[in-house]
C-alpha cells in the first residue's frame, strides 16, 4: 500500500509530505486547492509522463518519492527480472531538472521509465476524472475481461503464433505472386544465366588477364631490359661479378698482411652469393619472356569478352559481375522450384493456423466464462446504486477472422430503465451512469486483479446526494480488503472513508502554496458540515454532518 508520499518544487507545492493509512482515504478541499496535483504528482512518481511546466521554482530540481509497503510475494520475480531488491519497503521517486531531463528510481537504483511504470501499475491503479470513458472503449473493455480470465500466458503464446502465422500467410502470397508473373521474365533470367555460364567466369581471372596483357604487350621492351641487366651482372667485359671476383682475391692478399681484414672478405663473399641469385632469376626471366602473337589474341578476346559482359550488366567491376552470376543462378533455381516452395508454404500455414485455432478457442471459452461471473457481479453492484432495473452484459461474440487478442468481440451491454434489453455502452450510458459503472467494474475487478491501492478522482462526479452515500459505503466496502484513496466534493461520500484528509492553499505574499494534514474527528465534523452547507457552519449543518459521520 502506499504509505507516504513526498513532493517537492511540484506546480503549487513547494514541500509537502503526507503519510496514508490503510483502507478507505478520502482527501477533500475547495475547487483549485491542488488535489488532482496531488495525484499528478504521484502519476509523476509512477512513471508518467513529465510535464516540463510544473516546477514551482524554475531554478530548483522537482522531486517527488512514494514510499510503498511490499507485503504481497507475487510481485518478488517482476522486482527480480529487473534487477531490483525485493524490500518491505520500496521507494519510487522521480526528479525533473530545470533542464527539464528526468530521471526515475527505485529503492535508489536507477530504471528506466518503462521499468518504474510497468511495477508502479502493479503498486497503484490511479482513476483520473476522464477514465470513465474509457468503458466505452473497446480495447480497454477487452484487455479488462483478460484480466480478469487471467489469459496473460495464453494471449502471448497466441500473439507468438498470430506474428508467426502472419510471416507465413505473407511468403506464401509472395511465392504465388511470383509464380503468376510472366513466364518471358524467367526466361530472359534464364537467358542471362546461359551468358555468364558459357563464359565460364573464373575468380580473380579478369585482374590475371590485365597482368599478362600488360607483360605481353611490353615483352620486347622487357626483354631487351633483362638483357642488359643481366650483361651488367654477368656477360660482359666489365661484368660486375667479375668484378666483385677480383675484390674476392685481392681482399684474400689483403687479409695475409692486414688480419683485421678478414670480415671484409667474408661480407663480399656474401655479396657475391646474392648478385649470382640475382644473375640468375634475370637469365629465367629473360627466357620466361616470349612474344607469342597467338597467346596475345586469345587474352585479348577474353579480356574484351569480360569487358562487354561487365559494360552489358551494368557492373563496375568483375566480382560484381561473378556476384550477377551467382544471384541469377538462385532467382532461377526458386522459380524453377516454386511450386515444391508454395507446397510447403501451404503446409506449414495450415499447421498454424490448426495451432491458432487451437489458442483461440482457449481464449473464447476462458472469455466467455469470466464474463458470465463478470456480468453478474457488476449488475449485482449497479443497482445497488439507485438504478434497480440496471442490467449489465459482457458480450463475446466469436469473429471470423484472426486478429492479435483473438477472434472475439467484447461489447459491453448496459440497460438502466426496467423492460429495455440492454444496448452498446457507447449508445445508452450517461455521463453519471458511466462514473457509477466505472466504480462497480472497479470493486468487481479488485477481487479478480489484486492491486494493494486504488485511487479515485471524483468517480462520483454528476450523482445525486442518495446515490453518493450508497457510493461510498461501496467505497468503504472496498476498502475492507484494499487501500483506496478518493478525492470528492461529495459529504455522503467523504462521511464514509476510515482517514480525512483536507488539502488547501494559502498565500505568503509573494506565491501561492498548496498544503495537506489529516483531519481529527472534530474537524472532520466541520469540513462535512462546510460541504452540506456551502461553506456555511451552522448548527443545522454540523448536526447533519454528525449523522452522516455515524
């Protein structure tokens, strides 16, 4: 339940903290005085989204922390797959900056906002002043009924299947699509395939034919090249071997007479090796080197064969042109075996949607089931609220068709007048029948979907004085087995709840500042009594206010 709450630098709140009691709070004050700031700070808190306007300094951080206590195990594993310590007490707190960045927390660890909403909704179910109309919608009215079925496991093994069922109803259409075109598309496929097939493409060749072309081409230049090389090292009157030669002996006289000399003779003698290496790779060069007209014209051709290939497929280099071939070579092995492909296709989509079907009518039937009970509880609540003749039906109607939550329908049927069968929500509920339906869904919820606290926002909006009290001995009922908090103007209502709460503003001059503080008993008499009576405490009113305190 939710034990304390801290606000700071919040809209009109400068400070404020306030502690919150077990069972039925009711929290009261003038029009203006910060009550639904109060809850806008606590959605804050949850992980709703920031409005970057409400700093009350604007040169100061805004914080506000809900200290929670954690007595219910079931929510252990969510705190777990989170990384998140699983304490007795659990502290949600929220900072917006002057820069308006936000950062959340919990128990001091740093979340994400998606983390600090997806737990805080399991902590606090918070009802904003518009949410009644939220019944005549009709995906909230389908995710209630889940919740109540408990169909969580079930809705995403379907939803897996439904994804899964849906890629395979696509590639089959693609495969048929593919199969249905012109058959001339394929054979111009085919007829490109056969070209690059017969010029029998080689990796790397096109790279090898540009080198030897350039060697051939240039073979008498470099031939003559290697030859006068080769006769500088070896064949000619000033040859440098012999020449090097020559060093070798008069360096062997040398050493006889200068010993130091020695390494000098060893270091020529290694020259020499190298120059007869080299001497000898020019000479095997100089012989590898032939002109041959014919071998000349056949690279040629091929080079120009693969040039014209390249230029003819729009490809800027010669891998590209193997990467052509190879992609050809698939597009035309998957035509040639679409129709093995749409077979399997066929088969594998008739395997998930036996599957689908399957979950489905899990779905339905668990649907139907809760709805009956559902329906039942509802009206048994709704009527208990000035509306006797009140009749509530959760319709389930199987589609045709799959969709994401299934092949049902939700409506939710509601008659108030005595001899009317029930119609669509949307069509027959007014704005006053809608908050009593709300209130009603909500307590028959609250046995089904345990969350430790509930606050309201002027649910009881638009009722008259009679159903306001039986309103809030509902409330006081709910409140036996959860912690709930509501915001009213109404006395009926505020006389029912176990804790008053009375929030009001005041001004210092210079800044408006809202404050709250817990009524004691005398004061409570007075605040009813200043709600019967528009303000006015007369004696007439605090009687009243002392009877509906009883």
């Amino acid at each position: 339940m939710l034990q304390q709450l801290h606000i700071s630098n919040y809209a009109l709140i400068d400070e404020l903290s306030v502690s919150f009691e077990p069972g039925f709070n009711v929290i009261t004050g003038e029009t203006g005085a910060g009550k639904s700031i109060l809850l806008g700070a606590l959605g804050f808190a949850l992980g709703d989204r920031a409005d970057t306007n409400v700093l009350y300094d604007k040169d100061k951080k805004c914080v506000v922390e809900a200290h929670f206590a954690l007595d219910d195990d079931m929510l252990r594993p969510l705190f777990e797959e989170n990384d998140l310590d699983f304490e007795a007490e659990c502290i949600f707190r929220r900072e917006l900056n002057p820069q308006k960045k936000s950062r959340a927390f919990i128990n001091d660890t740093p979340v994400a906002l998606q983390t600090m909403k997806e737990i805080g909704c399991q902590l606090a179910d918070i009802h904003s002043q518009h949410d009644s109309l939220l019944l005549t919608d009709a995906d909230f009215q389908l995710r209630l009924l889940d919740d109540i079925a408990q169909n969580g496991a079930i809705l995403a093994d379907y939803q897996t299947e439904y994804h899964n069922y849906n890629g395979l109803k696509r590639r089959l259409n693609e495969l048929k699509e593919m199969a249905d075109k012109n058959t001339a598309e394929n054979d111009y496929l085919k007829f490109q395939l056969e070209e690059l097939d017969k010029a029998g493409l080689k990796e790397g060749e096109y790279a090898d034919i540009e080198q030897t072309l350039s060697v051939m081409e240039n073979a008498e230049e470099i031939k003559t090249l290697l030859v006068t090389a080769n006769g500088l090292l070896d064949n000619s009157e000033n040859a440098i071997l012999g020449q090097v030669n020559e060093l070798t002996s008069t360096l062997s006289r040398l050493r006889h007479l200068l010993p130091d000399t020695d390494s000098l003779g060893a270091r020529v003698e290694n020259l020499k090796v190298e120059l007869k290496d080299i001497a000898y790779d020019l000479r095997r060069k100089e012989d590898d080197t032939q002109f041959d007209e014919g071998q000349l014209q056949s690279l040629q051709e091929r080079y120009d064969l693969l040039s014209r290939l390249m230029m003819k497929h729009h490809v800027n280099d010669f891998e590209a042109l193997i990467t052509l071939r190879d992609s050809l070579k698939e597009r035309v092995n998957a035509f040639e075996n679409i129709d093995e492909a749409i077979a399997k296709a066929e088969k594998e989509l008739k395997e998930s949607e036996k599957r689908l079907s399957q979950q489905a009518k899990v779905l339905h039937d668990k649907r139907v089931e809760a709805a009956t009970a559902f329906s039942e509880k509802v009206a048994t609540l709704v009527r208990q609220l000035a509306m006797p003749f009140a009749q509530f039906q959760v319709s389930v109607e199987k589609q045709e068709n799959f969709g994401n939550k299934g092949t049902d329908a939700i409506c939710f049927l509601f008659s108030a007048n005595k001899g009317v069968a029930p119609d669509d929500l949307r069509r027959v509920a007014s704005g006053g029948e809608l908050s009593r339906l709300m209130l009603s869904i909500k307590s028959a919820v609250s046995e089904y979907n345990y969350i430790p606290t509930l606050i309201f926002d002027e649910i009881d909006t638009g009722v008259s004085g009679e159903v306001a009290a039986k309103i809030g001995g509902i409330m006081r009922q709910m409140g036996n087995a959860l912690q709930l908090i509501s915001i009213t103007h109404l006395p009926q209502v505020a006389s029912k709840a176990r804790h008053h709460y009375f929030i009001y503003k005041d001004n210092d001059g210079l800044r408006t500042q809202s404050h709250i503080r817990m009524l004691n008993a005398e004061e409570r008499v007075t605040e009813i009594a200043k709600m019967l009576s528009n303000d006015q405490v007369t004696p007439e009113a605090l009687r009243a206010a002392e009877v509906l305190l009883k």
